[in-house]
C-alpha cells in the first residue's frame, strides 16, 4: 500500500504533520489514537487506567489490522509507543512508507510538559521519563523507518518540505506533481 505513516515519540508533530501533510497532498489523514478513541468511546488515559498499557496495545495492532484491510490510501499519523510491538512494525511496513519524525528529549518535555493527557508521563520526573523511553525507542523507530525527519527547532513548513522531498526521491510521490497546500477552509 501507499500510505504515509507517521512515527515518532510523544509531542514530534506527527498528528499536526498528518493533518497538514493531508492538504498539501490531499489526502485524507487517520490518528490512530483519535480511532481507537473512537471506536472505544473513552480517551486514551481512560483505557491505560481501565485496561492498562497491554490492553492498549492490543487495540493499536487491531487498529493498524483494520487500516490494512480497507485499502484506503492516507496518511497515518501513530502513538509513539505503536511501533514497539514486532508484529506492529511488520504492520506499518505493510501500511506503506514510515516516516520517523525524529525529536530530543528536552524538544519533546517543552512540547508536551504541560499536558495532563499523556499517561506515561503521570510521574514526578517526566523529563528523565522522556529519556529513558526515548533511549528505548530510538532504535527501533530508526528500524522501522524508511524516511527520517529531525523536528527539533524547525518550522511546520521546512519538516513538510522534506517529507515531501524524501518521499519523491523514494519513490512514493511523483517528482512532477504540484503540490499546493490548501487551508482547512479551503478545503
């Protein structure tokens, strides 16, 4: 499949990139926590504290199979702890061209050191936290990556503009085709 899937740790971008990424590509874009959300009717903290961390990820492997099966081409913007699961990896590559929008520890703990929604980070040191789950993470966001992005201080237009270029040097855009970015007022 030719979907864009896009991984990273928790406050890259990727659901912000998804959606921007989606007018410029005119594309339709998937958050796999928005569906699980969704398909659960309770927010993501709210099945961490219901069904724990295993249960939430089972439902991201469902989520991913689900996807899969409806052929649709999109962009998929991911949890930060999707890819850790092997048969979650093999899924993504299935999905299509995975986009690793790689963040440093103290770039994320600024973006995301303010939100209450974020159950990992419910602890008394969420920046050593960050660390220690970004130290785990890395290589395997790296393995599972066929393009990676660094986000830390740049703009929304410099991290599009990559993608968009590494994407048609792989292959997966033609190198010919214009792309205008619309608003969502637009579109």
């Amino acid at each position: 499949m030719n979907n864009i899937v896009l991984i990273g740790f928790m406050g890259c971008g990727k659901s912000t990139v998804g959606i921007r990424l989606s007018y410029k590509l005119r594309r339709s874009v998937e958050d796999t926590d928005k569906f699980i959300e969704k398909k659960e009717g309770r927010s993501i903290s709210r099945i961490f504290s219901e069904d724990g961390e295993a249960g939430f990820r089972e439902m991201e492997t469902a989520c991913l199979r689900e996807l899969l099966r409806s052929g649709e081409e999109r962009i998929l913007a991911t949890g930060g702890g999707l890819p850790m699961r092997m048969e979650n990896r093999e899924l993504l590559k299935q999905l299509g061209c995975v986009v690793y929008l790689r963040i440093s520890p103290e770039c994320a703990y600024e973006r995301v050191k303010n939100d209450q929604e974020r159950p990992l980070l419910q602890c008394g040191d969420p920046l050593a936290r960050i660390r220690a789950l970004l130290d785990q993470r890395e290589p395997v966001y790296r393995e599972c990556a066929d393009i990676i992005v660094d986000v830390d201080g740049r703009d929304m237009e410099e991290i599009l503009e990559e993608i968009v270029e590494k994407l048609r040097e792989n292959g997966r855009l033609p190198k010919e085709e214009s792309l205008k970015e619309e608003s969502p007022e637009e579109a």
